[in-house]
C-alpha cells in the first residue's frame, strides 16, 4: 500500500485522502455523465460543427505545465529546499491562473464567430463541460492560495502533517489537469 494512504494508526488508509479520492470519482462520473450524453445527443442528428479555438491547445500546455511545476514544488518541499518549494507554489497558481483566461478567451472568441449557448446543442454541451471543468479548477486555485499562505506566512520546516496537506493539493491539482487533458481530447476527437 502507498506509504501516503497510511495515517499515524499503521495500516489505515488516511481518511482526508479516502476522502479526496471518492470526492473525485464522483467528478469522473459527472464528466462521465456529460461525455455519455454529448456523445448520444451528437448522434441525434442537428449538430453544429464548429473548429474548436487553437486557444484549447495553448491552455492544455499550460495546465501540463503547471502539474509539473506543482511536483518540482512538492519534490522541493520534501527535500527541503524552500526557494524551489516557493517558487513552484506560485508559479503552478500563476500558471492556473493563466489556463482560466485562456478558456475564457476561447469562449469570447466562439462567441464572437456566432456560437453561443443557444445556437445548438454542440455548442451548449462544449461550454457547460469546460465551465464546469474551469469551475473544479477554480477550486483547486483556491487550494493553492491556501498552500502559498502557509508557505509564505508560516516558519518553513517539514512534517508529515504538512506534507498530507500539500498531498491533498497536488493530487486534485494532478486530477484535474489530466481530466482536462480527456475533455479537451474527447471535444477534439468528437468534431
């Protein structure tokens, strides 16, 4: 068993992390949900095909990008090396950041081509998968800012308490850049 699932009480599975871990396969099920019923609703007939803004690929970089710089923070943390773990910390919430203008961006650009909620259903399915894909990371920027204030506000030193926290954050984080990954594929697979 992964040494992070066991808590202080031996072989029990950490219950924050247990927690996490049903939290996001509920997630999954819901994407799941809204690519099962994209795909059924596509078939249909009715559809509007549109090209997907080049936006999407430059945002996906940037969120790959981000989970790494979010694992150099966290290798940083681990080894005790406080710049990195710092600098790693901010830059991933930056990065983060930056993929929601990027999307937001996409969508103005759809926008302005014509394809709005109410055009047809192709186009209502895209923006409620990404904004309910860009409200999850919201929350996870959210995580970060409180990993940035207990790094920049609290003494640096290295505990098992500490580390389970940062866990938590860098597994959502992790899960949602690869839940990204499979929605922006199927979105570009399914034109």
């Amino acid at each position: 068993m992964d040494a992070s699932l066991k808590n202080n009480y031996g072989n029990k599975i950490n219950p924050q992390l247990f927690g996490l871990w049903i939290a996001m396969g509920s997630i999954i099920m819901m994407f799941g949900a809204f690519t099962s019923a994209y795909i059924v609703r596509q078939a249909a007939g009715n559809w509007l095909e549109f090209r997907l803004p080049d936006l999407f690929i430059f945002s996906t970089v940037i969120i790959l990008i981000s989970s790494i710089t979010l694992q150099v923070s966290y290798n940083a943390f681990k080894q005790k090396k406080e710049l990195l773990y710092k600098l790693g910390l901010l830059i991933s919430f930056l990065l983060g950041l930056t993929f929601l203008i990027l999307q937001y961006k996409a969508w103005t650009e759809l926008f302005g081509i014509g394809v709005d909620m109410k055009v047809n259903p192709s186009s209502s399915f895209l923006y409620v998968i990404t904004a309910v894909h860009a409200l999850h990371i919201i929350g996870g920027i959210a995580a970060l800012m409180v990993a940035i204030t207990h790094a920049f506000t609290l003494p640096f030193f290295y505990s098992k308490q500490r580390k389970m926290r940062f866990q938590l954050v860098l597994h959502y984080w992790h899960f949602v850049d690869l839940l990204w990954v499979y929605l922006f594929l199927f979105l570009l697979l399914t034109r």
